[in-house]
C-alpha cells in the first residue's frame, strides 16, 4: 500500500510538473507572437488608436467564433465580475494604444524594450493583490531586466522621439502589469479564451469612436496585416499567455515577457532590416539570460513545493 502511495504521488507529481512547463511553454510562444506585433505596427502608417481599434475588433470576433465552436462558457457570474472585465477592458485599450504609439514614434527595439520595464510593477504589486509574500530574488530579477533594458537605451533627451518612445513605452508596461495580475484573478473563475474575449470586446468599444474621429484610409495590404495582428499576434497570442497563468505566477510570466525585446529586435532586423546595435544585443543577452533562468526555476519550485 505504501508502495502504491508513494507511485501515485510521484505520478501526481510529475503530471503537475509536467502541467507547469507546458504553461511556461506557452507563454513563451505568446512573447514570440507579441514581439512580432511591433514589427506589424511599423509596416502600417495608420495610427495606434486604429491599429488598436481593428486588433482588437478581429480578435473579438475570432474568439467569439471559437468560443462558439468549442462550445465554452462565456457567461459572466455576476456584476462585480462585469465590472472587472469592463476595468480589465479599458487597461488594455490604454496598454496597447501606448505601446504601439511608443513603437510608431520611435523603434521596434525602444518600444519593447521600455515595455519590458513591467515585472518591475508587477513584482511590487503582486504580493498586495494575492497577499503573498515578496521575494528578494524576484526583486533582483526584475533590477537585472531593468538593467538590460537600460543597456539598450542609447540616450535620454527631452523632446526627441527617442524620449518619447521611452515614456509611452513605461505607460505601456505599467498598464500590463495591471492587466496581467487582474488576469490572474479572472483565470481563477473562467478560461483563458473567455477572459480574452471580454477585454478585446471592452476595448473595442472604448475605441470605436477614433475611427469616426480619425477616418483612417486603409489599403488592401494594411487591412490584412491588420487581421494578421488581430488574430495571430493578438487574439491566439493572448490567450496563450492568459491561459499560462493557471500555473505560472505572474512574476515568473512577467520574468519571460522580457523576451519581448529580443525577440521583436530580431524580427526587425529579419523584416525591416533594422540591425541591433551592440548595447542593443549585450541588453538582450541580460534579459534573455534572466528570462531562462527564472523559467527553469519556476518548474523546479513547483516540483519542490509538491
């Protein structure tokens, strides 16, 4: 019986561990498909708030399908949970907005890489959202991303587009953050599709009025780039990193979003021919240094922990 006792538990869990690293997996495919959005957002010449706008309008509509298909849940509990969708909404209309105005101002390379700032917030917010206690070695993980980062900013002058880029890209990671630790509260009530769904239909309300503020003109080729943001980079992508956070706390996911830079950097230079320079790549070296270790550790605590 013992023995039988002690194989269950090893069984239960490797199925756990093995549960885990999936996750991490997927949230590592989700960076990949959000650092490839700046990379899109530089192709069209529309602006954020219609980029934004039509991101989450396709995405809505290709989760709402899915939603259908699979034949999920999409109900919401009750008001207070409405409310929480409609605040998680507007988050991230003001997350994406300034993130891709960060991009159109700047970089690819500048607006990822001040966007990569987040699990700075996120590693002092999260302990008062879910009252667990702050590491000291989740601070210095996120003091070794912000190093890299740093590494990677040529200069701050005020009024350059450089400055600029900066300052919409730190807006951009302090709304994710947000946004990702009232994902982690939403994921606890309902799927990762569903929660989706609810915060790009949100936000597509919020912006529908620019595009008859704005009255952009879309070409054939920016229309179907568009889509591909929506759907892809946005709608998949999301849901793949919202889903992740069954398992992987929001420090680990914010420790793998510093990615991002990387990965968006080299789409850029593989697609607009942008080559990184040398602070550039050492920046890059720290982050994905950071970002892999911080993975590994993740799935050994989970099995420790068990």
């Amino acid at each position: 019986m013992l023995e039988r006792k002690i194989e269950s538990n090893n069984f239960y869990r490797r199925n756990e561990l093995n549960k885990n690293n999936k996750q991490i997996y997927m949230i590592h495919l989700a960076i990949l498909l959000f650092g490839s959005a700046g990379v899109i957002g530089k192709y069209v010449s529309v602006s954020a708030l219609i980029v934004t706008l039509w991101r989450v309008v396709t995405s809505a509509i290709f989760l709402f399908a899915l939603i259908k298909i699979k034949k999920i849940d999409y109900k919401i509990a009750n008001r207070k949970d409405l409310k929480f969708f409609i605040i998680a909404g507007i988050v991230m209309a003001i997350h994406w907005t300034s993130f891709m105005h960060a991009i159109q101002v700047s970089s690819v390379a500048i607006g990822t890489i001040t966007f990569a700032t987040f699990p700075l917030y996120v590693t002092f917010l999260e302990p008062f959202f879910f009252e667990e206690k702050l590491k000291f070695r989740n601070i210095i993980e996120a003091l070794l991303i912000i190093v890299g980062v740093l590494i990677t900013i040529p200069e701050f002058s005020l009024g350059n587009s450089t400055t600029q880029g900066v300052l919409w890209g730190i807006l951009g990671s302090f709304t994710y953050a947000i946004l990702s630790l009232m994902n982690r509260k939403l994921t606890s009530k309902y799927v990762g599709v569903t929660v989706c769904f609810y915060e790009q239909l949100v936000a597509a309300i919020i912006l529908l009025p620019s595009a008859f503020i704005l009255k952009p003109v879309i070409s054939g080729q920016e229309m179907i780039l568009l889509t591909v943001l929506g759907v892809i980079c946005t709608a998949v992508a999301h849901t793949l990193f919202v889903s992740g956070l069954k398992t992987v706390k929001v420090q680990t996911a914010s420790i793998i979003s510093g990615m991002e830079p990387v990965y968006a950097t080299f789409l850029a230079f593989i697609f607009l021919g942008n080559a990184p320079s040398i602070k550039e790549v050492i920046g890059g070296i720290v982050i994905l240094t950071v970002t892999i270790y911080s993975s590994l550790r993740s799935g050994k605590e989970l099995k420790s922990e068990k």
